[in-house]
C-alpha cells in the first residue's frame, strides 16, 4: 500500500473485540496525521496489555495519548516520534513455550530478562502454571519454571489469548478438568485456534471441546498422533512441546513437487537443466543405504533400455550429496542428485512457440506464463528419476521389514499376455511375465516406430509381505494414496486396485473376499478394506497413455493462438513401457513407507 497525500484524521469508531492490532496500527499512526485521530471503541477489548504497551512506547518516544480507560482515545496530529534508546523486552508469548516445557518435562527452565513488572499480559503465564501446580521463581534477572504435580484449573484468558494453545496442551497432562475462558476471538486468528486445539488433542486421546468462548479440557496421559498445524505457527510450536513427551508430528499441505507425510519426498529439475533431484526427509536413521542401491533401481528406468526407449544417452548416475555417513542414514534430510549429460535441445527449438498436443505445454503457459520448452521441462517424463531414486531408499527400508513391490507389463499396444510366468519378467525388455506376448509387443513397437506414432500399456504393480494395519480413514486412506502416488505420474490416466472396473459386474456375493481362519478366499479387494492394508496381496493396475511426442503431424496453435501444423521431432520414447514400470513401483513404495512410520507413531513401537 502506498499513501501519497498526506492523511487528514478525524473521528471513528472500531470493533476490537478480535483483535487489539487494529487500534495499535491506528494508535500509532495518529500522531503523523494534519488534525490526529480521535478513536472510540464499540465494544469491549481483547487483549488490552497490548495496548498499554503500545502507548507506553509512544509516550517514551514523545508522543502524548488522551485516554478514557479503554473506551475512548485521542492523539493529537502533527506530532514527532523522538530518536532515542528503547530496551525492547523478551517475548514472554516466546517465553511461554519454555516454561510449558518445564511443566511437561518436570525439569526447571529460567527466561533470562523478563519480570512481573512487564506490560506483557503472557508473562502472568507463570502464576497460571503456579495455580496448576508448578514452582515459580521470580528472580532479579528472569522467571524460572519448575515442572511438579499438574491439576487442573479454571483461568480467564482474555489478557493472554496467545498463550491459550500452549496452556491446553499443558492442561492435557494435568490432573483433572482445566476451563479456559473469554477467548472467543481466538476462532478469528491464523485459523480457528479453539476448534483446531481440541481437535489435535483428541488425535492425542485427551478428551477436549472447545465451547464459544473457550476450551474444556479433561487431562489424562496422552498418545503420540499425527498433529495438522493448519499453517499456524502458534499450533506448530505448542504441539512441538507435546512433542517432548511422545512422539509427535506435524503436517501441513505440501507444495506440489513434494510427497508424503513422514517419508517426505520433493523432487526439483528438469529434462534440459543441469540435473535432477531429490529431498528425501523423514528417513530413519542408521538404515544401510549406498549409491549402489538406487543405481539399480535407476539402471530399470535409464534410457536405451528397450526398443521402445528413446536414443538419449544418460548414464543416471546417483550423486548422495547429504543424509547417509559410512554406509548409514543419519536421519537427516538425504539429498541425491542426477546430472544431465546429455540433452539436446536443438530439435525442440523449432516449436519453442506452438503447443504440442497432449503435451502440458498449452496448460503449463497457463499456469505460470512462462514455460521451458527444452524437452518439456519440468513436465517432462525425465522428473521421474528423481521419484525412482527416492522409491530406492524407500525400497531398502522396506527390505528390512520383507516387504516386496513389484511391477511387470500385462498390455502393450492392445498386446495382453495370456500367461504369468514370474522368471519371465526379468527374461525380456518389456517386463512381461508372458514370453509370447513379449515377443508380439516387440513386432507391434517396431510398426509403430516405422508410421511415426506410438501406444500405451498397463501395467500391473504387486505388494507381498505387507503387514496389516497401513492406511487411514478417511482422506488417508492407503488406496486413495496408492491413487495418487501413481496419477501423479505424467503418463498415467487410470488406475485400479484389485478386481478394479470389474467390479461394477459383480454381485456382492461374488465381490465379498470371504474369509476362513487361513485368511482370505479371493482378494478382489487388492488387499485393501476400508482403506487399510489387510494383510493379502496388494494388486494395482495403471493405464499408461501413449507418449504424446510423435513425428506424425497434427494440428494445434502457437501461443498468438494461430492454427499450424506440428511434427515433434527429438528422442523420445514410443511408449513409456516399460521404463515407467521401476517409478509404479517407487511410488507404492514411497507409500508404503510412509504409512510404515505412521503407523508406527500412532501405534508408538516398531511394527515387527
């Protein structure tokens, strides 16, 4: 905002029963103004310490304030703020979270150069953890906390309102009920902090409801959970000190180059830039993982691997950059980095302007204005090595617990196989369990090839050796993630779990998996019920459009939206079978393996 005459004042009348900030930003803008600013309040004000505050600093600074207590205020204009040396006091709200940690914990912690003459009204914090139960100690040179016998206690918040969430996850671990009271306004913060507080305490298995104008909260021992801080920082750091008791973690909405929820991945680069990469965050420490790992799995999706494959030559060799010290993770982030050695964009340049038909050209425009027109970019189909060398360490956690992914080739072309045989997956270039089939789909890319065009597939991915228990209802739900790990990669339109469409034919006689004391008689369900893993096979299937780059010409436009003709020349793939096949098979690991730690958390030990 930019104010370019200079502002007159006068009279108004403002509502600060949501926040005392707006009086503040006026108060302290008054005394700039040609004939001041006379404000009178239409109901009652919260947090009024604030306010004291504010005026105190103004008066420091020369400024003189008239004031009927809180319901009326006038600073005359034309006013000037004197230079000078101010002591700009601690954040007792700051404070607040170390003194909750003490009572939590049981142990002492001292906040250096803060006093009970503070016009802060969160430092009378401290005589609330006394009332509950806490030793006080208010020293010359700061107040320390000490952590004893909790109890529940009935306490106006209305001088403090941003110490309400720390105060309720204190209470959580109390004795007894504690009522917090006039704090309807924290509804209106950075979100709803009464609804959002109860709701992340009973993931935590405490009993809390948030009334109109405050919270009620039965205290008891609480559970690790999975906390949503709902992009407010006041929620992220009182569930933090929850944290210090059980196993707490917080999520919030990612961007959209990252995935997962405890095994959390973000991938970056593109088709013609320097490398590609990935974020790996969330990795339990001291798991065995060497470059070696992810080059074999990387080696299942690098270029030149079938006849379907394009002619680019990379040799996709892993980089770890961070997270893993002789041979083991550490727990911290672990970064790998793919370099490109060779793209070339020359033949790309030549359509730089037009969109290519079922490309992400016409959409990416859209979004952003701009796009990278060299190999599609960061739409193109080169982003996966990021996804596979992520899926790489997945895969060797998932090792250790005998878990086994798996994906092959069941349609190319309109080629379907008519018989499974597993040895025969590794026993031709399209990872097809059927040899004669493979040998058909051979016959039918180099058709396509000769008229300039290219064919989509299936793929089928497979899960042995999972426990039962992953997943959550209802948005979680471990189908619903499997969904979107795998429509999430560029050439996949469908996907289905277990007897998928078919279902719609069957009757719920012939639906239903029944099941006997050996387990499950069928497994139309693909291992999954109500969103959670039941123990039985996990059976997926992806439909795999055809690449859309072909030299066969079409129509389309250029961005002045003039009609032309295209024919996308380069290296590209006629199908993206059956490269695509090892990054199916990532993504259900990197599912996995988040709903492993997840599970883990809500049930706070190791599932085998």
């Amino acid at each position: 905002m930019q104010i370019q005459e200079k502002v007159t004042g006068g009279s108004l009348i403002l509502n600060c029963n949501i926040s005392s900030q707006f009086l503040s930003s006026i108060l302290l803008m008054a005394p700039c103004t040609q004939n001041g600013i006379e404000i009178k309040i239409a109901d009652k004000i919260v947090s009024k310490p604030y306010v004291d505050m504010t005026i105190d600093i103004m008066e420091k600074a020369g400024i003189t304030v008239q004031r009927d207590g809180y319901q009326s205020f006038f600073v005359k204009g034309c006013q000037g703020y004197q230079s000078g040396n101010y002591f700009v006091e601690p954040d007792c709200s700051q404070a607040g979270y170390f003194w909750a940690a003490a009572a939590i914990v049981g142990n002492r912690i001292k906040v250096k150069n803060i006093s009970m003459d503070s016009r802060q009204g969160d430092v009378q914090f401290a005589n609330v953890l006394k009332k509950m139960g806490c030793e006080v100690q208010f020293e010359d040179d700061g107040i320390a906390v000490k952590g004893g016998k909790l109890k529940g206690i009935e306490v106006d918040m209305s001088n403090m309102p941003d110490i309400v969430p720390t105060l309720a996850v204190v209470a959580s671990f109390a004795n007894g009920t504690t009522v917090i009271t006039n704090v309807a306004h924290l509804k209106e913060k950075e979100c709803d902090r009464l609804g959002s507080v109860a709701t992340e305490l009973i993931k935590m298995g405490v009993n809390a409801t948030a009334t109109e104008s405050g919270l009620i909260i039965k205290g008891t021992t609480p559970k690790g959970a999975i906390i949503k801080t709902y992009n407010d920082h006041r929620m992220a750091m009182c569930f933090a000190i929850a944290g210090l008791k059980v196993p707490i973690v917080g999520v919030d909405i990612m961007s959209g180059s990252s995935f997962g929820v405890l095994f959390k991945i973000t991938t970056w680069g593109e088709s013609h830039g320097k490398g590609v990469g990935v974020i790996v965050e969330g990795c339990p420490s001291g798991i065995p993982l060497d470059e070696m790992a992810i080059q074999t799995m990387l080696d299942k999706r690098k270029p030149g691997s079938s006849s379907a494959s394009t002619t680019r030559k990379e040799l996709d060799k892993a980089i770890i950059m961070s997270g893993v010290f002789e041979g083991k993770t550490t727990g911290t982030p672990i970064m790998i980095v793919v370099y490109n050695k060779d793209a070339d964009s020359k033949a790309y340049k030549k359509n730089a302007e037009l969109f290519r038909p079922g490309h992400g050209d016409i959409t990416y425009q859209a979004k952003y204005g701009i796009r990278d027109w060299r190999g599609g970019g960061r739409a193109s189909a080169r982003e996966t090595v990021a996804r596979v060398a992520a899926g790489a360490v997945a895969k060797v956690l998932l090792d250790m617990e005998n878990i086994e992914t798996f994906a092959y080739t069941v349609e190319l072309g309109g080629i379907k196989i008519k018989s499974f045989d597993f040895n025969a997956i590794s026993q031709n270039k399209f990872c097809c369990p059927d040899m004669k089939a493979a040998g058909k789909m051979e016959e039918k890319i180099q058709q396509v090839l000769k008229k300039g065009d290219s064919v989509g597939g299936i793929v089928e991915i497979k899960v042995k050796g999972i426990p039962a228990g992953l997943g959550d209802p209802v948005f979680d739900k471990l189908d619903a993630d499997f969904a979107k790990a795998l429509m999430s990669i560029g050439a996949v339109k469908g996907v289905e779990i277990g007897a998928g469409f078919n279902v719609s034919e069957m009757t719920g006689y012939q639906n239903n998996d029944q099941i006997v004391p050996d387990g499950f008689l069928s497994n139309n369900s693909g291992g999954i019920l109500a969103g959670i893993s039941n123990g039985d096979e996990i059976i997926i299937r992806v439909a795999v459009k055809p690449i859309p780059s072909i030299s066969l010409e079409q129509k389309t436009i250029d961005k002045n939206n003039n009609p032309v003709l295209i024919s996308t020349k380069g290296r590209h793939d006629i199908s993206a079978i059956p490269r695509i096949n090892v990054v199916c098979e990532s993504m259900v690991n990197l599912v996995i393996a988040d709903h492993f730690l997840r599970q883990r958390v809500l049930r706070q030990r190791v599932l085998r």
